[in-house]
C-alpha cells in the first residue's frame, strides 16, 4: 500500500462513519420542535457529526494532496528547555515528564462516579461536586478558588445547555430536585 494511502485510511474509515452517523442522525424525530422556532434534537448530533467528518476530510486531504506527515505532539513540546537559557539552572523535572498515574485513576473514579449519581443529585450539583474535587486531586488547593470554579463552571453549563443548547439535563431526587428547578426558575428556563 503507498505511503500516501496508509496515511490517509484511518482518516477515511472516520470519514465514512461520521457519514453512517449523519445518516442515523436524519431519523431522529424533530416533530416537537414548535414549529420551527427552535432548534431541534437533530442539530447538536448533526453538527457533531459535521464537524468531525470535515476534520476527517481536512486530514484526508492535507496527507493526499500535500502529503504531509505531521504528527501532533502536544502544547508543551516546546517547554522542555529552560527559559532563561542558563543550562546551569536545569532541573531533572525540565528534562523528564512526571507521571501520576494515582491522578489518572482517581480523575477516571471521579467521572464514573459523576455518571453513576447524576440521575440523583441532579446535573447542576453533581458538576459542582465534580469540578471541586477534580481541581483538588489535580493539585489545585485553594478552596476559595476551587468553590468559586465549581459553582460558576456548573452554573455556566446549565445555561449553555438549557438555555442555549435546550438540552435537557438531570434534575435530580429529592431537595436536589427542588434546588434545580429553582435554578432553573433564576436563568428563566420553564
């Protein structure tokens, strides 16, 4: 198989799935969209489903055509040198990446978590819950800020999906059911 070909085929397998995927996406049903007025539960899935085929198609593409190679490598490539150009200064952390595979397990514990209680504390407390600690077992330990994040970041999702997104979120059981509904009652979503 030439070079060019084996670049481009697992950019053309996504390609032809975000192709299938568009295609399920057309039988979702968008006969309570009123009318018109609003958008349907189509779109998010479609846009999706878009975006990622065009990337799939710019990728295809840019290794055909151009035959580009490019291999990703991250933000802080870059960064491994020190700054001040002194080599004097050079710590071993510069030079060798720090692995926390601790931090890897308990971020993944926390999001199984959040999936397995957000039927019952409800989306806007559970995420609240979720971005606290996920900042704190990521090493940031200034509660204020912390707080301040996790309130703020749950409270910006709810808008952006129930008021923009019209995207129906968990409400939760119990007084956490009565919290959302207030909240829900604030951002003027009924």
């Amino acid at each position: 198989m030439p070079s060019r070909l084996r670049q481009c085929l697992p950019h053309l397998v996504m390609l032809l799935v975000s192709i299938a995927l568009y295609v399920a996406a057309m039988q979702i049903d968008t006969n309570g969209t009123a009318g018109g007025s609003r958008i349907g539960p189509d779109f998010w899935p479609k846009a999706v489903i878009v975006f990622m085929g065009a990337l799939a198609l710019y990728e295809v593409v840019k290794r055909a055509i151009f035959g580009s190679n490019f291999k990703a490598t991250g933000l802080t490539e870059g960064l491994t040198a020190n700054p001040s150009g002194d080599p004097t200064t050079a710590t071993a952390d510069e030079t060798e990446p720090v692995e926390h595979p601790r931090l890897l397990v308990a971020g993944m514990l926390l999001i199984v978590g959040y999936v397995a209680v957000v039927h019952w504390l409800g989306f806007f407390v559970t995420t609240a819950v979720f971005l606290f600690t996920f900042t704190r077992v990521g090493g940031f330990r200034r509660h204020g800020w912390n707080a301040l994040i996790a309130v703020g970041g749950a409270f910006a999702m709810v808008v952006l999906f129930m008021r923009v997104a019209y995207i129906s979120l968990p409400l939760g059981e119990g007084p956490f059911r009565s919290l959302s509904l207030a909240l829900l009652n604030v951002i003027g979503v009924h």
